[in-house]
C-alpha cells in the first residue's frame, strides 16, 4: 500500500468521517461549517483529496472508508517505528519507555498483546 501522508486539519477531517461513516458529503459541509468555518467547496476539495489519497470513497454523496482508522494508524506508526528506529520495534519500546516508568497494568497489556501476535 501506498503511503498516505496527512495534514493536521485533514486528519481531523478524516476522523470526523471515521466517526460518523457512512456519512452523506452533505452532512460534511454542515459539520466542516461548523468545526472548521470551511465553505461548501472546501469541504467537497478536502473530501476529493482523502478520496484521491485511498482513504474514502464518496458514492453517490455518500462517504465510507476504504482503510478503517484503525488500519491507518496502524501503517502510519510502522512506517515511522520503521523510518525512526530502523525498523526495529524493541527500540521503538525502549526510547518510548525511557524516564517514564511503566505501570503493572501497561506492562501487562503489552505482554497479552505480544503474546497474542507471537510466531508459533
């Protein structure tokens, strides 16, 4: 998959999709109105730029996505876990963690999450 890069304003535009998809592009301009103070083309140009990216599609009016939010988060922090820390996720962990404790809870969250995705 391609890289999606996004601004703040157009990640929060695509989040206000996420939340509320399926979503009719009108809806949008009301709350784009609103939230941003964007005029009617604006939010229509935003919108063709998220869709022109892969994140959504607009049919007929109505917008869905194409890569759910959580899919997209999910590239974006490989790809930074891979351009920041060559790749490796224990350093990622390392740097994260360092001068800040982890809590008996965090920690055993991030062992169930690592031994839910462990090679067998």
């Amino acid at each position: 998959m391609q890289e999606i890069q996004l601004g703040v304003i157009e990640a929060r535009y695509a989040d206000m999709i996420w939340e509320r998809e399926p979503v009719t592009s009108s809806e949008l301009v009301k709350l784009t109105a609103v939230e941003f103070n964007w005029k009617r083309t604006t939010a229509h140009n935003v919108l063709r730029r998220l869709c022109d990216k892969g994140l959504f599609r607009n049919d007929n009016g109505v917008v869905t996505s194409v890569i759910s939010r959580e899919e997209f988060y999910s590239l974006q922090s490989r790809k930074y876990v891979e351009d920041s820390f060559d790749g490796s996720l224990p350093a990622f962990i390392a740097a994260f963690t360092k001068g800040k404790p982890l809590t008996e809870e965090e920690t055993e969250e991030i062992r169930r999450i690592i031994d839910g995705r462990r090679e067998v």
